[in-house]
C-alpha cells in the first residue's frame, strides 16, 4: 500500500500546441487536504482532471493508493486500459463539478444512488436507503423527493457532493465548487466541505476562495502557466511566500 492517497510524477498534458501541465510533481496523504489555486487559464481544472483520467496525460504518470491510473504498465510501456477498468478506478475517486451535473430527471435520492447501483452493484432499495444517509449528512433529507430544478444552487451543489460521497470514495476531488453559485450560497456548500475536512476525508480542492483555503488546507499549492511556483502549508504560503509570483498572485486576489 502506498503511502500516499494521490500522486503524480513529471505529468504533461497539452491541447494541440499549447501545454497547460509542464512536468507536475506533486503527493497528497490520506487524510490529507491540498488546496490548489492559481489564475484562470493555469492549468487548474486539467490537473484535477487527470487524477481521475478524465484527461489523459501526455507524459508522467497519476497513481491513486498505489495504483496507477488510466494505464497498466507492461514492461517499459504503459498500455491505456480498458474502458470498464477505468470506470472502475474512478468508482475510487469522487469527484464534484462546477455545475453540479445532475440529472433533472431523476429526483435527488435517485441522483445519489444512481451510481452505487451501476457502480457498486448495490440493489436498487439499499441503495436509495444509503441515498437518504448522505442527503441527511448535507442536510438535505427533506429535499429526497424533490428534482433539481426546484433547488437553489447551494442545495444542488451538495446534492452533488452527498452523490460524490455516495461511492466512498478514497479521495474526492473538488473543481470550484462554489464558482457557480450566487455569493449568499457558498457559505453553505463550504460548511460540508469543511466537515469533510474535520472528519478526515483525503480532499483536494480548486478554489478561489482564499480565506478557506487558510482555513480548511494542509498543503496550499499555486500553479501557474502548468508549473507549480510553490506549495506548502497555508501559514507558509500565505504569510511568507518565497516566490514573486506568488506575491503577486496574493496581492491582486486578497
């Protein structure tokens, strides 16, 4: 077993010409939370994107727990695995979005136990009692039968994370989950971040919410133009930054 939750070692990734990860080295532990921010465009989202293979890495490699991710290695080459192997792996990973992707066709309790019944096979009425479980952890118990759209942004982002959490996930990975919501709603949704955090859960998380990030981190990590410029604990990065561009990111954001 690895002692690491989430690692990744000289990942590249480019879209035709332009290379958005240039080398990324960088480890989370169990149980720990990493932080990442950076300025639009420096290659945030894609970095979480390929812990889970959602974007294939052009060079490097993304291991979750130990195992390697989107590929098996065969002697000196890394074959792409099959695509119900790479279901598999992501079953392991949580991972929650902008725009919170639910199905305005289902209610709340079956968005939640959609994929533990595809996923993890869970009979259809356990998996909708587990359903009722998760809502209940976001506080959202008294919405199960409700369908999204009659939900403010703030309930369906954690409808969201409640789905995320549904597959118990090793890690749960979190792009800007608050970007699309009206300012009087993130408060909400950073609550059940914040109690995940508490509880030990393996979190990393792209935000632009500073004051969060100092809060809830182990590791704040700055990525700009696909590299990281510096990484450590929130103390460190935000009081004493080592590097210019960090000041710099700090002085326009704060």
């Amino acid at each position: 077993m690895s002692e690491y939750a989430v690692e990744l070692r000289s990942v590249r990734k480019s879209f035709g010409t332009h290379q958005v990860l240039s080398g990324i080295d960088l480890t989370v532990r169990p149980g720990e939370v990493t932080v990442i921010l950076g300025p639009s465009g420096s290659g945030k989202s894609t970095l979480l994107r390929t812990i889970n293979h959602l974007e294939k890495v052009d060079a490097g490699t993304v291991r979750v727990g130990g195992e390697l991710v989107g590929y098996r290695r065969r002697g000196n080459k890394l074959h792409e695995l099959p695509e119900r192997e790479i279901l598999r792996q992501r079953a392991r990973i949580g991972f929650v979005f902008q725009n919170f992707n639910l199905f305005p066709h289902l209610t709340v309790r079956d968005n939640v136990a959609l994929a533990p019944i595809g996923a993890l096979r869970r009979p259809r009425a356990q998996a909708r009692a587990e359903a009722l479980e998760w809502l209940d952890r976001v506080g959202l118990a008294d919405k199960a039968d409700e369908y999204p759209r009659r939900l403010s942004g703030g309930q369906q982002q954690r409808v969201a994370i409640a789905r995320a959490l549904a597959l118990r996930p090793e890690i749960v990975l979190f792009d800007e989950p608050t970007s699309a919501l009206d300012p009087e709603l993130v408060g909400e949704v950073l609550d059940v971040i914040r109690e995940l955090a508490r509880g030990g859960s393996t979190l990393v998380i792209v935000t632009h919410e500073l004051g969060f990030a100092r809060e809830v981190a182990d590791t704040v990590v700055l990525l700009e133009a696909g590299q990281i410029v510096e990484q450590g604990p929130p103390c460190q990065v935000f009081d004493a930054p080592a590097h210019s561009r960090t000041k710099a990111f700090l002085a326009h954001a704060l």
